[in-house]
C-alpha cells in the first residue's frame, strides 16, 4: 500500500526513511520540502519506503547529464528508498504501482532520474520497464547511478 504524503508528521517519516537508506549507502542526504510530490510505502501499517516526483524545470539539476529532453509532461523521480529489512518484502511492486499510477494519474510522458545501476537493471530486466539509460554509470553523491529516460 502506498499513500501521498500531505502533513508535517508523514512528510518527517519520509525523510527520516530516506535519511536512514542513503546514509546506509553513503550517500549525501538531502531532505524533501514537502513542495514535491512524496509517497509512503507501507508495509502491514507501517511506513517503510518513499518514492518522490519532482516537475522538471529548467533548474533541475539533473538536466545535464541528458540530452535536450522536452521539459513539458517530464517529471524526475528521487528518493526511490526502502528500509532494508522490507526490501524483499513486496515493496518494489510498490514502487512499480506508485510510478504506473502517478504517471497516468498526472500525464507524465517522461521519468528521468538519476538510480542505482541494480534497480535499473531491475526494471530493465526483470519488470521489463519501458527505460533506458541516456550514458554509462557515474560517481554521483556518494555512490554510481545511471541516468534513465522512460518513454
């Protein structure tokens, strides 16, 4: 079960998770303000992974590691974190539900962001994601992440 994020106490559960996956991993944290569109993933009631959707303006910082992208109907996804005893619990299918609704729901044309070279292949290869890497994996805040587009 996934829930958006809309008060103060839900948007601190989500960034206390992804403070606690990215320092598990070494990466630089970097909290949510809330002016985003944050998800919490659950788990038998209790918050256990976040997902957030960012609009792409062009101040997005990611930008520059793609080609010129159409910015209109594109949104960048972040702060993809689930706690690491949930990991093999069904949390990614959550994932998966969060991007499928959200996309529909919003008509998004295109993801992009900036994710772990393994939950790429992932949703390559297992999910057979409609996605693609835009350049080979690069050091990028405390770990190498591969730029993907889906289309």
């Amino acid at each position: 079960m996934f829930k958006q994020v809309d008060n103060i106490e839900e948007l601190r559960v989500f960034n206390s998770i992804v403070e606690e996956v990215w320092e598990e991993s070494g990466y630089v944290v970097e909290q949510s303000d809330g002016t985003t569109d944050c998800f919490l993933i659950f788990n038998d009631n209790v918050a256990v992974g976040t997902v957030e959707f960012k609009q792409v303006s062009e101040q997005t910082e990611i930008l520059r590691y793609y080609p010129i992208i159409p910015m209109e109907c594109t949104v960048e996804i972040d702060k993809i974190a689930i706690l690491k005893k949930y990991r093999s619990s069904g949390s990614m299918s959550e994932i998966i539900k969060i991007i499928a609704d959200y996309t529909q729901q919003n008509g998004v044309q295109r993801l992009i962001g900036l994710i772990e070279p393994s939950f790429y292949n992932y949703l390559k290869n297992e999910v057979k994601a409609s996605i693609d890497a835009v350049a080979k994996p690069f050091f990028y805040k405390g770990d190498y992440v591969v730029p993907i587009i889906t289309q």
